[in-house]
C-alpha cells in the first residue's frame, strides 16, 4: 500500500505526508511542469503539461490497495476502477456507490458553465476539513491494513 497524491493544487500534501510516516508508507506526489513540488523524503514524479497528463500518469502508476489522494471525480472513478481507495482532500472516500452521483454533479455543472451560467466554487479551506481528511485517512489506512 503507497499514498499517491494528485499534487496540482492539493491543499494536504503535508498533512498526508505526516501521517504516512506514522504508518511507515511510501508516498508519491505527482504534478505536471506548471507546478513546482518538492518534499524531504518522498518522490514527486513530475511530467509535462497538458490536459490530463498527471491523472493518466497516476493511473498508470496506481496499484491495487493503493491510496489516492484528489479532488478530481473522474480520476478517482479511474483509481477505483483499479481496486484503489481514492480520498478527497476534504476526506470524503469515493465508493463504487457514490462516484457515479458525484460524476453525475460534475457533467451537470460543466452543462452550466458551457451555457454561460456560474457554479459557486469551493469558500476557503478551514482546520477543521484537515481534521476531518486526517482521521478519515487514517481509518481508511486502517481498514485496508486489515483486508
């Protein structure tokens, strides 16, 4: 089991980070060349710009029982494809019975964009959705340890 991190704009690489160490698992950021991503003691696979190019590096990468870390629905739909165990950075863990709503919510949101329209987007980071990525990291570790 490694953590793999969709690094492009990820608000808890640190935080995955910490508490990989406190279960001696391996970590893997990975970013595309707009993005400068380095870190003590983890590897950052880091490949060209272009549209996708960091999400099919990924799931090429992912392995079975491996944790993803994005808050792209449709890599994490790839990841769970894999038998992966994708994670949002708010920490929320994507299922086979909620990627396909969530997939759902993304196309209905695109269709509004495409016709002029505006979604809200994400309001500012808060402690307390790093508490809550934490513990449901770590129960997700735990969890896959036991399998």
């Amino acid at each position: 089991m490694k953590i793999l991190i969709d690094g492009d704009a990820c608000p808890v690489i640190d935080l995955a980070i910490k508490i990989a160490r406190l279960y001696a698992l391996e970590v893997i950021i990975f970013c595309d060349t707009a993005h400068f991503i380095e870190r003590m003691d983890v590897q950052v696979i880091t490949v060209s710009k272009g549209s996708d190019a960091v999400d099919f590096k990924i799931i090429n990468e992912i392995k079975a029982r491996d944790i993803l870390v994005t808050q792209d629905y449709g890599l994490a739909a790839m990841a769970l494809a894999k038998n992966a165990y994708p994670i949002h950075q708010n920490g929320f863990v994507y299922t086979n019975e909620n990627i396909e709503q969530l997939l759902f919510r993304r196309h209905l949101g695109k269709e509004v964009r495409r016709r002029g329209g505006r979604v809200k987007g994400p309001s500012k980071r808060t402690k307390e959705q790093d508490e809550q990525f934490a513990n449901h990291l770590k129960a997700l570790i735990e969890r896959i340890a036991e399998q």
